[in-house]
C-alpha cells in the first residue's frame, strides 16, 4: 500500500562519497519528516539525519559537516549526500518518513527496506 524505496548504496573506499536516495509511494495524504537512519552490526539504530516539511534539518553529530540531507523537487523523496566516508560509516541505512495515509488516522511511522553502506579500502 505504502513503500519507501531507497537506491544508492555501496562499497566506497575511505574518503569516498555516496548519494542515498528514497522514494515514498502509495496512498499518502501527507508526509512530515523524513530522514536517514543507520545500524552497525552488533549496534542498535541511530538517528542519522532527519529534515521536516519545512526543511529544518539535524543531523547526528558524527555525521555533521559530512552529511548532507534533501528533499528535491519531488516532495516525496529525500536524499542523503555522504561525502569524506569512514569505515565508521558501515551499515545498513534505513529511509524513514512520518506520513498520514488514505485510511489512516493519524501519521504513522515507515521504513523502508535498507540499503548496506560499505567504507573499506
């Protein structure tokens, strides 16, 4: 009914850039924020970077000055910008959205399905 897509993963080497891209589709009335979130084998999910519909951002403070987080034209798509990457930066990224859908009472959160991020020379 409602799907987040997300494209652009990869193996980068250290100090490498890569651009994740999600795409929400489906019977959505409206969405808040969208954002970017991580997990590291072995570690638990961590905020990543997050921005509202009014395009206020954060971002964790690990990622800051690295990262850069977009929503494009398209209001329902979101973009990640991951510049000077670390081996710190492995794991599998998830796209998250707060949206109201078509039968849905209220926002709801969503996840899409992950992408795997590989920094290693």
């Amino acid at each position: 009914q409602v799907q987040l897509v997300e494209s652009g993963g990869g193996l980068v080497q250290p100090g490498g850039s890569l651009r994740l891209s999600c795409a929400a589709s489906g019977s959505i009335i409206s969405i808040n924020a969208m954002g970017w979130y991580r997990q590291a084998p072995g570690k638990q999910r961590e905020l990543v970077a997050v921005v509202s519909s009014g395009g206020s951002t954060n971002y964790a403070d690990s990622v800051k000055g690295r990262f850069s987080i977009s929503r494009p034209n398209a209001k329902n798509t979101v973009d990640l910008q991951m510049n000077s990457l670390k081996p710190e930066d492995t794991a599998v990224y998830y796209c998250h959205a707060v949206m109201r859908i078509f039968g849905g009472l209220r926002q709801s959160d969503y996840w899409g399905q992950g992408t795997q991020v590989t920094v290693s020379s």
